[in-house]
C-alpha cells in the first residue's frame, strides 16, 4: 500500500552503510518508522528528506508492517536552526517532546501543527518564549495542561513567592498550598505563553525548568535536552 502525508521528521537514525530509520510525526497517523533506502550516499535525492527537522509530504511504501519512503516534497527544511546551536538545542527539546509525548497510531495533527510553528518561530527570532508555548501546548494536547489563573484555594491571584502543585498543573499561594516552591517571575512568563501578560528572559527559564519537571512527573520520561538547553542560555539545572 502506497500513501502520502505530511510529516515531520523528529528522530534519524542510521542503518546499515547506506540507509536510515526516520521517526516521522504526522498529521494523520501519528508517530511512524519507515526506512530509507541510499540516502547517505553522495548526491542521493532524498537526503534532504532524512535529515531531522524536515518537514516534508512523504510518499511511503507499506508491506508487511514495515514503512519505506519512496519520494518527498519539501515544505520546510528549517535550515536556518543549524546557523545558530542554541535554536537547534531548542528543536531537539521539540523534537524529543513529540517522540515522548505521541505513540504509534495517535491522532498527531494538532501536535504537528504546534511543533512546525514552534521550528519557524526559533528560526526566525530563536528565544526560550518560543520553546515554552510548545511544550505547554504540547502537554495539554497529551492531557496534561499546565495553567497559570487565579489560586484553585483562595480564588485570588498568587503573587510573590507562591507553591505549583505538580498533581493539578496549576499555582497556589504560599499560604493556601504547600508544593513546589515557585516564583512570580515563573508565573507571569507562564502566563504570557499561554497568551495573558508578558514575561521576562529569567522567568522563561525559571518556568523551562518548571516545565521540565513537571513534564518528568506526567510521562515518567525525560527531557534529556533541555538541561542542556538551559544551560546554554545561562540557566541553571
């Protein structure tokens, strides 16, 4: 059976002397394997469609359960992350969110959608705003929102130092609930990512970690790029 559809590579692996195993995140069918045939020898035409963050239609092959790409068409390379190493950091802590977050066989077009504009936005302006409005839409698309509104305790809005409950994905007052310590300035930038305010360059990286940990709470899984992410931004870990 032959079939097209819009992807995005999120992981390439190599196989074999000529060949690689891409993970694509698609809009119809969620995250697939499929192989690919002589894309690392030189001047092979679909190499292009091999490379990570390519977001292309791919033409692929399934027989037996097994995937094989036979053409592509370019959307979008994104070839601007590798000019700059801390925007390319930041499209693997996306592309990693989409592998963690989406299993074979799950709806992945909302998900797509979020990590495409996130990978044009960070090839355009780059910035720890962009990567924290994905992975908050991210988490909320797998059924795990985070919010930042009024106290769920007192009904009040929290300000200064205040408390995240990891179980509900949401800030308390100090007084009110006794969580996780967090600070206004990682409030406010929540807030703005999720399109209410604005936030600070420190409250993007305070509200990254936040994210990170809460993200390790929901999936059991790791953000294995973002410490490194953070650290390169000057944050720490």
């Amino acid at each position: 059976m032959e079939f097209k559809t819009d992807a995005l590579v999120i992981r390439s692996a190599d196989y074999g002397e000529n060949d690689k195993i891409v993970t694509l995140l698609t809009a119809d069918k969620g995250k697939i394997s499929a192989a690919m045939k002589g894309v690392k020898k030189a001047g092979a035409k679909l190499k292009f469609a091999s490379q990570p963050f390519c977001f292309a239609e791919y033409v692929i092959v399934s027989r037996g359960g097994r995937n094989t790409v036979t053409g592509a068409s370019l959307h979008d390379g994104f070839f601007a992350l590798r000019e700059d190493i801390t925007s390319l950091c930041a499209a693997a802590v996306v592309a990693e969110a989409c592998d963690l977050l989406l299993y074979e066989g799950m709806a992945g077009g909302k998900l797509l959608v979020e990590a495409v504009r996130c990978l044009g936005m960070l090839c355009e302006q780059g910035g720890a705003a962009a990567l924290l409005s994905f992975l908050l839409s991210a988490l909320s698309l797998a059924g795990y929102p985070l919010s930042a509104g009024n106290c769920p305790v007192c009904g009040g809005t929290p300000r200064g130092r205040m408390s995240f409950d990891m179980a509900g994905g949401v800030f308390c007052c100090k007084a009110c609930f006794d969580g996780v310590p967090a600070s206004e300035a990682t409030y406010r930038s929540v807030r703005a990512a999720c399109g209410e305010g604005e936030g600070s360059e420190d409250g993007n990286l305070r509200a990254l970690r936040l994210v990170g940990a809460y993200f390790r709470e929901k999936t059991d899984a790791e953000l294995r790029s973002l410490p490194q992410y953070l650290a390169m931004l000057g944050g720490s870990v």
